[in-house]
C-alpha cells in the first residue's frame, strides 16, 4: 500500500485531542485510530504489537540476523489532530496533475492559492491531498503515521538488512502531552525521529523553550459615578499589562531563532481580567529574561495599584533539545546524507514550536524530527503532495539502511 492510500484511510478518522480535558488521552475516540494500527501492523508483519490504557501504540520489527549488534531506531509520529480546527467527518481532495494555479475547496469555496502559499508553484505537476474546506486534513501527523508504516512494510516485504526498528504513536501531541507516557524504557531504541515536520527535507533539532502563562487581575469595582480614586478597573489593568511588553515581540512579527510572547486569550470585567499567553524562545538565558520580564510587570503594576491586584503564574512546558542531540550529530548527519542520496536538499532549520521528540530526548531518546512534506498544518488550507509521501517515506528506508550499515 502507498503511504498516500493510508493517510487516506487514517484522515477519516476522528481524532481531535482536547486541551481542557484532565484524562490520558484527553479524548477517547484516539483509541479508534490506535486500534486500527495495532491490526495494520500486525497485517505489516510488526510484532509485539500493542495500544496502552493510555492510548499509547507500540510495535516492533526485530533485527535482521546478524545485525543485533546494530543501534535500534526508533519512528515516532503522534495520531491526533489540533483542536484549532475541525477534524470530524473530514473529506479529502485529490487533484491530479496539479497546475499550479488557484484550488476550489469544493466544501465552502474557499481557495487555496499561490498568491497566499508561495511554495504551491513547486508542487506543479504533482498530485495534491487537501481539505474540502470545511476542516483540516490531518495530514499532521497522519502523514508521518503512514510514512511510517510504509517504510516498515518495504522494508519486510524487500527483505531490507535492518538493526531493531522500533516503532511508536502517541495521543495528543497537540495539546503538548504527547510524550509524557510514552514507555521509553520498553520501547527499545537507543535513537529515535519523529516524522512529524513540514515539507520533504527537512531536519530539526532545535525547538522553543516553552512556557505558559497566565495573569490575573483584581479589580475594585463601584459605581462609575463616584469612582475616582477608588476604582481599579480589571480590564483596564490588564490591557496596561499587556501593553508594557514589547510590541514587535510577538508571533506575527517573528522568524527563525526570534522568541515572542503570544497572547492567547483575554477576559475580563471590571472586578476580575485573565490573560493567558505562550512564551517560546530557543535561547535559553532570552527564554529565562521572557519570563522575569513577566515577573517586573506583576512587580511594577502592584506598586502602582496596590499588592495583590495582579498575579503571573507561570509553567514551564518543555525544553529545547538541542544539548542532548548533539552529542548524537549521528542522527543529522545520517539524515542529512540519506537526502542526498536521494537527490533530496536538506533543510535544517528550528521548529519554531515543540516536538515529541523535544520531550522524549530528554526523557534519555535522542529525537530529531524529520518532515513528512505537508504544508499549512492546523486549518482548512492543510495540504500534502503524493510524490512528497514517497519520498519522505524512502529517506526513512534510507536512514535505516545507514544504520544497518555502521
């Protein structure tokens, strides 16, 4: 089976992780894609093959004989999808012979255009997977998911000399709790990638230091009337709040190595605002400096309005893996080398977000991510070329043959 015929299959399946809910996997119907590989996988010829209370998927192929004493690798990619966008009854599109011009999402009418998505224009000729328009596709993760398994299955099927390959899938990477129950121990690998980056090519082992905050204010609410010098408008406060970090550090003014502070979301009245926001940054002193220049603001805003009137707290969510892969420049380098071969350019370049991989690495599994060649994850416009598949999932085959050989 191709791996565009599976992530076919996969798409169609509800999976939508959900970030307000306290259980593990925040939502059941993750259990209806992690069943279907367990059987898919053992149909592959995996063994050991099995889904956790936790809705976590493990699977093995054992090393070829003569080739134990080879480093067992692991492939990682997550089966849910984002709650930032719809992923129920989900309708794929496939436009043959893509002419590199506008593309009517049948669904709602919308276009997915050149204009908006530069890089369509490289896709010419090519056949593209997209939405109808009325959800994402899922092509994150679910792409890498049949990658994956594809790569697996070429590689039984064509009797491809192979150390151990150890193979997992983990529920709701999209809500950042996608490694925190993941079995390393018994997983078996000694390295491991996540297939679950963007276009063909592309490498990353540098992520965000992440950390989430949430600010509340206190207000003192009166009638307007006599409320000179006595009201603390909430609302008020936090807009003021807001307005003392810099301007030109936030999302949309960002790229590459630069950090931002992301407000997420405000509410508020006069007697109580909260804002919630992301703080990200690669460097890790810039990452610590984000976070103090939250704390001065709390500081001076008390000061002025009376201790207690505003709270920060903050939460640190996972860290940037970039000083535990290192000592493994193995992984890249053999990434990188696959590529080549394979008359494919390598990209290295920082996820500007967090990986799996970030938290298995240091969790003791060294994991870089690797791209599954989607684009324009997380809405409507989430779109993934057929030939882009295919080579993702031989550059696998490729990484695990480098092995095999060392």
């Amino acid at each position: 089976m191709k791996a565009y015929e599976r992530l076919l299959k996969y798409v169609k399946v509800y999976t939508t992780s959900d970030e307000s809910s306290e259980t593990h996997p925040t939502t059941k119907r993750q259990f209806d894609l992690a069943n279907i590989l367990v059987e898919e996988m053992k149909e592959i010829g995996l063994q050991d093959c099995k889904v956790d209370e936790h809705c976590y998927v493990y699977g093995v192929i054992p090393a070829t004989k003569g080739y134990e004493n080879k480093a067992s690798i692991g492939l990682i990619a997550h089966m849910d999808t984002a709650p930032a966008a719809n992923g129920k009854n989900v309708k794929p599109q496939i436009i043959e012979n893509y002419d590199g011009g506008d593309i009517i999402l049948k669904g709602n009418n919308s276009i997915l255009s050149p204009k908006k998505f530069p890089h369509l224009k490289n896709l010419k000729g090519k056949t593209i997977i997209t939405t109808d328009g009325t959800s994402l596709l899922g092509a994150d993760d679910k792409a890498g998911i049949a990658e994956i398994l594809t790569a697996c299955e070429t590689i039984i099927n064509e009797n491809i000399p192979h150390g151990k390959i150890c193979v997992g899938f983990t529920p709701d990477e999209e809500v950042g709790l996608g490694a925190h129950l993941f079995d390393v121990k018994n997983f078996g690998a000694d390295f491991a990638y996540t297939i679950d980056g963007g276009e063909e090519g592309e490498i990353s082992y540098e992520n965000f230091n992440a950390a989430a905050a949430e600010v509340n204010i206190h207000g003192v609410s009166v009638h307007p009337g006599s409320a000179k010098n006595t009201m603390i408008n909430a609302t008020n406060v936090a807009i003021e709040f807001n307005s003392m970090l810099p301007s030109c550090e936030r999302p949309e003014h960002t790229e590459g190595y630069e950090g931002f502070y992301y407000l997420d979301s405000f509410n508020g009245n006069t007697e109580h605002a909260s804002l919630k926001y992301i703080l990200r940054d690669h460097n890790k002193e810039k990452f610590e400096n984000r976070k103090s220049t939250m704390q001065l603001i709390e500081k001076l805003l008390n000061e002025k309005y009376g201790e207690g009137t505003v709270r920060v707290t903050l939460k640190d969510q996972y860290k940037n893996m970039v000083e535990l892969i290192k000592p493994c420049m193995h992984l890249i380098d053999n990434a990188t080398d696959a590529m080549k071969d394979l008359g494919v350019a390598p990209i290295i370049e920082p996820i500007r977000g967090g990986t799996d991989g970030a938290t298995l690495s240091y969790m003791g599994l060294p994991c870089p991510n690797l791209g599954t060649g989607g684009h324009a994850f997380h809405g409507e416009f989430e779109h993934i070329a057929v030939e882009s598949m295919d080579i993702c999932t031989e550059i696998i085959i490729e990484i695990l043959k480098r092995y095999a050989n060392q």
